[in-house]
C-alpha cells in the first residue's frame, strides 16, 4: 500500500509522514528531501541549470543514497553525508527554483516510482497524490495558516541550525513561507494543490498525534469507501 501526504511547506508533513509510517510498520520516504539532494549536487558541481545540456548531463549520471544511521536517514552524494547540508541557505534559496524544472521532476519521480515497488511506504512531498501516485489507496493533504507554518519553520531552523540561520527573522520566514506557497501553487508543472479523493487537515491548531489519528482513521475507512476492492 502506498500513503501519499502533500501540502505546502511546515504543515508538518515531514513528522506526520515518519511518525504515521513507524506507527503501522511501513517505510517512509522525504521526496523533498530528494530534490534538496539533487539541488546540492548542481550547486557543488557548478550546474548551469538553464543549461539543456548541461542538466541533462547532470541528471543523466546523478544518484544519491539514503542510509540509516542510528534510527535517522541520512542522504548520501557521491559518499558525501549531506543531510544537514541539505536544509542550509544556498539549498533552501534555491531549491524551489531547480524543483519546478521539467527534466528535474521526470527525473526524481522515475525514482520515486522505483523506491515504491513491492513496499508498504508513506511519501511525503508537493505532487505525490497528484502526479507521483496516482492511483495511491490513500491520500492526504495537509494545510495550515501561513502565520503559524512561518513560526514553525522559524524556531525549527532556529534550533537545528542555530549559526546558519543566526539572522533569520520572524517576518523573513513569514514571507518566504507566502512567496513558496505561490511559486508552488501556480507553476505550470506539478503544482501544489488536493488530490482528489485526499483527506483534507488543517494542521494549525492540532497536535501531531491528534493528525495521526485522523489519517489512522481514513486509512482504516478505505475498505468502507471502496467496498469492491
């Protein structure tokens, strides 16, 4: 079975999609966590990424590992531990950008696709249920009010990587925040938006465990929704 979960940025899929996933034995998996690797190796290769030819050379020989190391993931390039790398400035700046980009999502959902095959997995990203999975048994799409998702990725990055993000403001964040909701709701490829069929949560105003329970409930649903199944 595969359980996809999309939403805009600190909506909490990241902890929603690995605590729903250790919960009922299945694996999960960070698709946004995919593209940042994908971004950090055309930032260290010197990628021009307007450049046709160059990208699809990139992207032609580009691969990347993820390893558990003491109950986390870890994401590998070229042997390189780049899971903290990934959530730093240059990465986060730039991410979007290369993400909306055709060759790019062609590129990681053929991964995706393959990490999928004979598992029992929760993915979390943007267009898991949309374009990814299609055809996913269940789906869930998470929403917030942009003031508390800004907070929420403020104090996070305040506390993981206090010296990259020593002068990151509160109002900073908040308009980053709005500005990713918008590049990743109107792009012409694989935009944000609610699958059909999804289960919709606003997660603002609940605890983690309260939005597990509800996706519990959906899931258990699904035998009841779709009878001939």
């Amino acid at each position: 079975m595969i359980i996809t979960i999309d939403g805009a940025i600190a909506t909490g899929k990241s902890t929603i999609a690995k605590k729903l996933a250790r919960s009922i034995g299945f694996i999960y998996f960070d698709t946004g966590a995919m593209y940042r690797c994908l971004t950090y190796g055309i930032l260290k290769n010197k990628i021009d990424a307007e450049n046709a030819e160059q990208l699809s050379a990139f992207l032609e020989n580009f691969h990347f590992e993820i390893k558990i190391k003491h109950g986390e993931r870890h994401y590998f390039v070229d042997g390189e531990d780049i899971t903290d790398a990934i959530r730093g400035t240059a990465v986060t700046a730039n991410v979007s950008r290369i993400a909306a980009m055709k060759p790019v999502r062609e590129k990681l959902v053929l991964i995706q696709r393959e990490f999928a095959k004979g598992v029992n997995a929760v993915f979390e990203g943007r267009d898991m249920g949309t374009i990814v999975f299609p055809d996913a048994e269940v789906k869930v799409y998470l929403t917030g009010k942009p003031e508390v998702r800004a907070l929420r990725r403020y104090e996070e990055f305040k506390a993981k990587y206090p010296e990259e993000y020593k002068d990151l403001t509160y109002e900073q964040t908040l308009e980053d925040i709005n500005n990713r909701d918008r590049i990743d709701s109107t792009r012409d490829l694989s935009p944000l938006r609610q699958a059909e069929g999804a289960c919709l949560i606003d997660t603002s105003d609940l605890q983690i465990d309260e939005i597990i329970t509800r996706i519990q409930e959906f899931k258990d649903t699904r035998k009841t929704r779709f009878p001939a199944e």
